[in-house]
C-alpha cells in the first residue's frame, strides 16, 4: 500500500499535466458539443424539411457509432480525402461533433416539453418564431434540461480517455507512459483510475451546485407543462 | 475486393461476439447487485452503492486495461475474453443502476400485498417484483446494449481482431483510409440500429395492455 | 362461550415519540364482521397491519384460533396464509391477468396442483360477479373491477379471518356499491371480517359489531343499534351524528336520483 502511494506521489506532476489535457479536451467538446446540439436541435424542431433531414442524420451517425471509430475516420480517414488535420484538432472534433450529437438530445427533450404552449404564447404577443424561441422557449428549455443535460459533462469526461491512442498526451496517454517505464501495468493504470474518479468526483460537485442556483421557483424539472 | 469485404465481416462476427459476452454477464452480475442493494442490508447495501459509484467513475478504457492487466496476468485469458469480460463488469455497473430504478419504479405495494397472502421476501421477488421490473428496465437497458455495442470498439486497444483493428489493416492494405473506416462506421451504425430496433419491438410486445 | 377466532390483548404501536395504539383488547368471533370507525389517522389500518404481522408492534399479543402468532419463532409467511388482506389501493399484480392474480397464491405458496388451482380460482371469480373478465390485466379493468379480483384473490386462500383496510376509500362513487355488495354477501356467507371503512351504512347494515377508535384508543363497542341509538360516550354520539347526517344526505340524493 504503501508502495502504491509513494508511486503515486512520484508521478503526480505527470499525472496532473495528463489530467490537465484531459479537463481542457472536455471543456473544448462540452462547448463546441453545446453549439452543435442547440443547432441541431433548433433544426430539428423548426427547420425546414432540409435542415431537419441534415441534423437529424448528423445525431443518428454520431450516436449510432463509436467515438472511437469517428476519432480514427477523421484523424486516419480524412486523409484519404486529402483533408489532413492535427491529432490535437482531430481529437477536438471527434469529441465535440461526438457530444453535440448527444447534447442535441438531452435539449429535444426539454424543448418538446415547453414547446407548443409557450410558442403560441410568444407568437400571440406578436413575436416572430425566432424571437420567441429566443426570448421565450431557450431559457425555460435550457433550464429545464439541467438535470439530464449533467450527464454529459461526466460522460465526456470519461470518453476522453480514447484519445490517447491517436498520441494526444492526455492522462491515459501519461499511464501507458508510465507504464512503460515502470514496467507496472496495474499499478499506473490505477493511479490513473483514481485520477479521474477525483475529477469525476469534483466535476459532479460543481455540476449540482449549478443545478441548485439555477432552479427557477415552482418550476420543476419534470416537464411540466407551462 | 470480396475478399476484403469478408475480412471486415469476420471482424463484425467478433465485435457482435464480444457484446455477446459482455451484455449478459453485466445484466447477471448487474442484478445481483441491484438485488442486494435494494433488498440486502445497510453494510451490503453500502457496498453495491461504493460499487456502483467506483465503476462508473472512471472511463470504460482505464477499467479495461486494469482488468485485463489482471486478468490475464493471473488466469491467463486471451485478449478475447478479459476484455470482453471487463466490457461485462463495467456494464455491470450501469446495468445495476438502471435495475435498481426499476425496482424502485415498481414499488413497495406490491411487495406488500404479495407478503400479504403468504409469499415470503424470495418468492415476492421472484414472482411479482421482478417480473414487473424487468419489464420496465427495457427502454433503458436497450440504451446500455447500444452502448456496450459501441464500446466494443475499445477492445481494439487490446489488439482483438474486431471490426476497427481490421478497419486499420485494410486501410494500410489498400490505401483508401476513409472507406476502410468508412466501412466500420457503417457496420457499427447497422448493428446499433438492428439492435434498438429489435429491443424497441420486444418492448412492444411485452407491453402489459391498458385500457383500450 | 366459545373461544374467539382472534384476539389481540394489550397490543400496542409506538412510531418515535407518538404513540399510534396502546392496549389494544380485541376479541373477534368466528363468523362476526366487525365494523372500525373513527376519524382518519388513529391507526385503524395499522392496527389491521399490525394483526397480519406485516407491521411490526411494539407490546401485547395476538392470538388466532387460540395460538398466539406473535410469539417468537412463529413463521409470518404461513399465518399470512391464514388471514386475507384486502387493500385501499387494491395492489393487484400488475403483471397477472385477473385470473393469475387469484391463481398464484394456490400454486406458488400453497403449492396446489395446477388444475386444482383453476378450478378454485375460477369459482372465486365467479363468487365476485369477475368471471368473465377472468384474462384481463389490471391495467384493463375499473377500480371496483380490480378490487373485486382483490377480494378474491385474498379468498381463495381460505383464510381464517378476512381484514379489509378502506376498501371503499379509494373508488369512484359510483363504484363503491359493487364491492359493498360483494362485503355484504360475504358477510351474510358467515367470514369473519373486519372491515376498516368510513361506509356508515354499510356499517348499520351488515356490522354484528362496531368498533370505534379515537387517537389510538377504543373509545366503544357495541352492536350498530347500541352505538347509533344508546351511544355510551358523548364522543361517539358526536362523531356518528355528523357521518350519518352526512349518510342521510347520500340516501336522500340517491332517492332523488332515482
């Protein structure tokens, strides 16, 4: 025991470098995942027959296949089409495409839910329909989809991990270093394991803080209608 | 060409082989634990909670390379097999979470009533609580199949045969990067809908009927 | 006088600091239907729970046919077998067409051979006017429908004692009169019942005795003539005014409706 610990104190700036890459990869897709999935969302919801048929097709692909397989199509596969792009770009976009797919339904969710009634409540007003989704219809949503939406960040956080087989030096990439080095498999790989359950740990603190600051009174989050 | 097409089937004989393995052993282990967590005592009921939050904490790929580091250090297993097992324990985990709220879902009146004309804790389990909760889980659980199905893809990392390594030598082969992996996202786009699709109609059919 | 079916002496029910019953004495004879009364929350039902072990108590005793089955060691599933419980919220087995419902007491618990079980299901069905609707699931049948099913399934086990907790509480007006009736004829049929309810006419006209509970105490029992017409205690006199005044309006809008 405590052998595992003097291990892990001996590493722990590499750990915490790995970790660092890691929590930026996770902010970077969280971000670029929440762009996509509103986009892809609003599409679906009040697009046209074309933009539905588009973000509906992205969503299906990107929920219906491996991060791992979409990492390696864009960083090995893309070249092939003579698009060559960094594995740190490549990473970025696997990971964001990956969770706006996912973030895209999390917000359909709670955009059906407010929808109808609120829509014809703005439009009554004489709001436009992109106003009222604006104005109206994205804060209620948005708020309602907290809980459920908190999933992601977590589940981003761990599928980022994958990345390391296309060389970003992220805190998997720093185990098989250090399992390299140490000749110590389990031992690293634990280290690492106990590396991300304090981020998950810490990440999913913040995550109900937020949860709790942003309720509005009297309006749950079961989608109740309005 | 054909034949490079049979190769990368083969690989899709071994990714639907590894979920074959590891879906089934997470459901039995994950029920246990659901069990145990909801019907056993506060120290067990403490530990299938630290269980489940361990497992679920860390990505898939971490626990999978720290299972099979042991598992096939200790017993020997092939590739195969301690990652396909190690998909299975980290399912597990997942799966436990999604029995537990059905179990709850199902809830303590029935329990009662079936206590009420006799039945002991086992047989209210047995007989009433879980076929009920079983029927409920499915929605979700056919949500974790998916993603099993989807996570298979980390054996890779192992060096297991399945559809992605073979996407990579087929790639190298021909030099068509983009259709060799092109082709293993399809493989894996076909069997995730296959297999939502064929869980949304067993869904269906066990149905329990309503007012018409 | 022959020894009473079931008793419970000094049985008492402590939650945290409040005390739900104490010294409880309460004798009930074969083929009696017993009637409890009394404001909501004085813990008639959990009396109820308290008599098929199903809740724990906290003193006292309770004895069927003579034995008492709260002494230790003494198997809750088996005296379970013998005292037949029907719910508020009928708590049907969701997963069980009508007919399995009363089925799978007689084959899972009291390990009957399967053809003997569908005979007594069915003639338990048919005792509560269900037959017919023998494979629906609850989900397809109204609440008086499933509470009837209830009543049967608790039947067929051919309990000693039958215990009905607010049968009524939870139905739609219209379709508390069909389980009544099925109460009423099993009372006429000599089960010995004791009935939880608020139905003060049915209390009148099928009670051999009424019991009325007061935060957590018997405050009288008696015959339905001697409590509404020589009640003892102001407190039930005041409390059986204002349900029957309450039951003379329901009597008087049935007439009208007519």
């Amino acid at each position: 025991m405590s052998d595992f610990y003097a291990f892990f104190v001996r590493f722990l700036p590499d750990l915490l470098k790995g970790a660092g890459i890691t929590l930026l990869l996770t902010v970077q897709g969280l971000v670029a995942g929440f762009v996509l999935g509103l986009l892809a969302t609003l599409a679906r919801t009040y697009g046209s027959k074309f933009w539905r048929g588009l973000a509906v097709g992205y969503i299906e692909l990107f929920r219906g296949t491996p991060l791992l397989v979409q990492l390696f199509l864009i960083y090995y596969g893309l070249p092939g089409l003579g698009i060559t792009l960094s594995r740190e770009l490549s990473a970025f976009l696997a990971l964001g495409l990956n969770s706006g797919a996912y973030q895209a339904e999390y917000l359909r969710g709670s955009i059906l839910a407010i929808g109808d009634n609120q829509m014809m409540a703005g439009r009554s007003i004489g709001m436009s329909k992109w106003k009222t989704i604006w104005y109206v219809i994205l804060p209620q949503a948005l708020r309602l989809a907290i809980p459920a939406w908190s999933n992601e960040p977590v589940s981003l956080l761990k599928s980022t991990g994958v990345v390391f087989l296309i060389a970003v030096p992220e805190l998997m990439a720093k185990a098989k270093a250090i399992a390299a080095r140490t000749y110590d498999p389990i031992g690293s790989y634990l280290a690492v394991a106990l590396v991300y359950l304090a981020m998950v740990y810490l990440l999913d603190a913040v995550l109900r803080w937020i949860e709790r600051a942003s309720r509005i009174p009297g309006f749950e989050s079961e989608g109740k209608k309005a | 060409m054909s034949s490079f097409f049979t190769y990368i089937v083969q690989g899709t004989a071994i990714t639907i082989a590894v979920t074959l393995v590891a879906l089934p052993f997470g459901l039995i282990w994950g029920l246990l634990m659901a069990l145990v967590h909801t019907y056993g005592g506060k120290l067990l009921n403490r530990v299938a909670a630290a269980y489940s939050l361990l497992l679920r904490g860390v990505p898939p790929i971490v626990l999978l390379f720290i299972l099979y580091f042991i598992l096939s250090g200790s017993i020997n297993l092939s590739p195969f097999w301690a990652g396909s097992l190690s998909l299975g324990i980290v399912s597990s985990a997942y799966q436990m979470e999604i029995l537990r709220g059905a179990l709850l879902a199902v809830g303590g009146g029935q329990m009662t009533a079936a206590r009420a004309l006799g039945m002991s804790r086992l047989q209210s389990i047995q007989y009433i609580i879980l076929p009920q909760a079983l029927r409920l889980a499915i929605p979700p659980w056919s949500n974790e199949a998916s993603i099993v199905l989807k996570d298979s893809s980390l054996v890779y990392a192992l060096g297991v045969p399945e559809v992605l390594r073979r996407a990579q030598q087929l790639s190298a082969t021909t030099q068509q990067p983009f259709l060799a992996y092109g082709a293993a996202a399809l493989i894996y786009f076909v069997l995730v809908f296959a297999v939502n699709r064929g869980l949304d109609y067993v869904s269906e059919r066990t149905k329990l009927p309503t007012h018409p | 006088m022959t020894n009473p079916i079931l008793e419970t002496r000094n049985l008492t029910k402590v939650y945290g600091q409040n005390t739900i019953f104490k010294n409880i004495d309460l004798k009930v004879n074969e083929g009696e239907t017993i009637v409890i009364i009394g404001p909501s929350g004085t813990g008639k039902s959990t009396l109820l729970r308290c008599i098929n072990l199903l809740t724990s108590h906290d003193g006292g005793q309770v004895f069927l046919d003579g034995n008492e089955i709260t002494a230790k060691g003494y198997n809750e599933d088996e005296v379970r077998q013998q005292i037949g419980m029907v719910f508020q919220n009928f708590l049907l087995f969701n997963h069980l067409t009508a007919f399995d419902n009363v089925m799978i007491g007689l084959t899972r618990v009291k390990k009957m051979p399967k053809e003997q079980a569908k005979a007594k299901a069915m003639e338990e069905l048919n005792r509560v006017g269900l037959a017919d609707r023998a494979d629906h699931y609850p989900g397809q049948l109204s609440g008086g429908q499933q509470q009837r099913v209830a009543i049967a399934r608790a039947l067929a086990m051919d309990p000693r004692v039958m215990l009905f907790d607010e049968p009524t509480s939870a139905l739609d007006p219209e379709l508390i009169g069909e389980v009544l009736g099925v109460m009423a004829k099993l009372a006429r049929d000599r089960m010995t019942m004791i009935v939880v309810t608020h139905e003060m006419g049915f209390a009148r006209e099928v009670a051999d005795r009424i019991v009325f509970m007061e935060k957590g105490n018997i405050v009288e029992e008696g015959t339905p003539d001697d409590l509404f017409y020589h009640p003892k205690h102001d407190r039930t006199r005041e409390f059986l005014w204002k349900i029957t005044e309450l039951y003379g309006k329901k009597e008087k809008e049935k007439g009208d409706k007519a």
